[in-house]
C-alpha cells in the first residue's frame, strides 16, 4: 500500500455489500414459499384484520412474487444511494440501518405468513398471532439501530470542526429575533391529494356507492399521509434569546423548543436528502436531521455532543444570532 493512501472502513457502504445482501434476501423470501409449498393451503393468506382473521388471499406463486419484487424495489434503492451516502458518518448510519431494518421487515413478515398458513386446510383458516406481528416490528426496528450504531464507522474526515458563520454582535440590552421558514411542495401536494382522496371516499361511502370494506380499507391509509403530511411539510423556525423553537404544519404546532443553555454553537451545512436518507425526520437520537428541501441547513451543537440538523431558509443568519447570543450569556 502507498503511503497517504486509504482504504475503505468496513462501515462504508459498497455495490457489492448490497448486491450479495439483496440477493440473499430474495432467495429467502422466493425459497420459504417453495420449500413448504407442500404444507401450504393455495392461495394462501396475505392480510389479516384487525381481529387478526384473514381476510385476503393470494396464490402462493403470486404472493412470493410480490414480496420479492418490493424487497427488490427497496433493495435497488439503497444499491443506487451507495456513492452518495458513504461520505459522511450519519449518511452511512442511516444507510446501514434502512439495509437492515428493511431486511428484518421483509423477512419478518414472510416467515409470519407462511408460519400462519402452514398445515391450514385453506387460507381463511389461517391465524396470525397478534405478538408475532409485534416481534417482526420491534426486531426491524432494533435491527436498524444497532446497524447503524455498529456500522456508521469513524467520524467524517473533517475532523469535527464546525464551519463558522459571520460573526454577529449585539449591543448592550439589543434584544434581536430571527424567524426561518422552509417547505416540501412535493410533500404538501401529497397532502392536498390525500385530503382531497379522503374526503372523496367518505362522500362516495355516504352515498353507497362504496362498499364498506372498500372504505375501511383505504381511509385509514389516506388519514396516515394526511396526517404526517400536515406535520412534516413545513416548519417555522424562531430563534431569541430564550433559545430556539421549531414549529411544525401550517399551523405550527407541535412546537420544539430546544433551550440556549442546552446549546453549544451552531453553524450551517449543506445537506441532500439522498444523504440523510430522505425527507422528513432522519436519522438517530443525538444526531438527527429535520429535512424538508436539500441546500443549507442550521445545525444546533449541544453541549451534550450530539447535534440536530435543521432544512430552514436563511440559515446562516440563524447560526449568527444563536452565537452572539450565547457570546452575549458568557460576557455577562
């Protein structure tokens, strides 16, 4: 090896990790249904109700087939993220973590399946335990924070040192606030299109011209989006001397309000979404991103060490008046 030369940590994520992952995965989920077909009703149950009966079917070779055509879409995903993420630590964490939690969910779900149609006479007489479906859901979820815990390798090669924005002072008893606001179109027209579908199903349920299975089915997916859609589309930002609050929604609430005494600096960075993995909130306690739009970011260091990463406008004027407020708490 040339001297000054590096080589990749065993954190970094590669085409081929994910390649051979992806391809064990799918061979799992095409291979259960195919070893124990012999033992399996056809076509077998793939959703249960609230009471946890089934109450839809599939053929075996269909169902298969599904499961692993959306693993592969998620697979693929992550494959294409590879370059983007591997520069940074909390990119790496979140990439091994979505690798795994999904892995786990996958294959989580179809064990369960098969496991509820195993030996059943026919589909409507297979039964899913409500704590199977629980386990699958908490073993995804711990999957995907002890890999990105393990697997987020060192830290970014910056060595920590935050940029520092324009130095801003304030005189004696000058009292200054500084409001951001930032927002997703894509996520607020997705939440205009859930509404709108909503309130079209309801009124189609109300004249009979939906089926009642119709609507339990679909309303409670379109109140989900709906929902998270009016919390996670925009954000208000205000920064005094009391600290800084984060509203969310159009109407901004919830509020996060995060103390000046909890804070150490801040400064601004620019952030994609490819690299913390998406929109929305990402990341892990303690170093965590509130993304709306890729571009520059606030970025609160807390006295803690963890820091929150924040998609605003104006940002830079944000971290100014964060320091001076703090220089200003420390001379006085």
């Amino acid at each position: 090896m040339n001297p000054g030369t590096t080589t990749p940590t065993l954190a970094t994520p590669s085409r081929r990790t994910a390649a051979l992952w992806g391809l064990t995965v799918s061979v799992a989920l095409a291979g259960g249904p195919l070893v124990l077909r012999g033992r399996l009703p056809d076509p077998i149950a793939v959703h249960w109700g609230l009471g946890l009966g089934p109450d839809r079917s599939m053929p075996l070779a269909a169902s298969a087939t599904t499961d692993v055509a959306l693993w592969t879409a998620v697979w693929v995903t992550l494959l294409v993220m590879v370059p983007a993420v591997s520069g940074r630590r909390r990119a790496r964490a979140g990439w091994w973590g979505a690798l795994a939690g999904s892995s786990a969910l996958f294959l989580g779900m179809g064990a369960t399946t098969l496991l509820a149609n195993l030996d059943a006479p026919s589909w409507t007489e297979a039964r899913l335990p409500g704590w199977q479906a629980a386990a699958v859901l908490a073993a995804a979820v711990a999957a995907a924070l002890l890999a990105a815990r393990l697997r987020r390798g060192a830290t970014d090669g910056s060595g920590g040192e935050a940029p520092v924005p324009p130095e801003l002072r304030l005189r004696p008893g000058q009292r200054a606030v500084w409001v951001g606001r930032a927002g997703n179109r894509w996520l607020s027209g997705m939440t205009v299109a859930a509404g709108a579908g909503l309130c079209l199903l309801l009124l189609m349920w109300g004249l009979g011209l939906v089926r009642d299975e119709t609507a339990a089915d679909a309303s409670p997916g379109l109140a989900i989006v709906l929902v998270a859609g009016l919390f996670t589309s925009s954000l208000t930002a205000r920064v005094t001397e009391d600290g800084l609050a984060i509203g969310f929604g159009p109407f901004g609430w919830p509020v996060r309000r995060i103390p000046l005494e909890r804070v150490q600096h801040a400064w601004t960075e620019t952030r994609s979404p490819v690299e913390v993995g998406g929109w929305g909130f990402r990341g892990l306690p303690g170093d965590a991103t509130i993304m709306l739009r890729g571009g520059e970011c606030l970025v609160i260091g807390y006295r803690s060490g963890g820091r929150l990463a924040i998609s605003v406008d104006d940002a830079e004027r944000a971290a100014s008046l964060i320091n001076a407020l703090l220089a200003t708490r420390v001379s006085a």
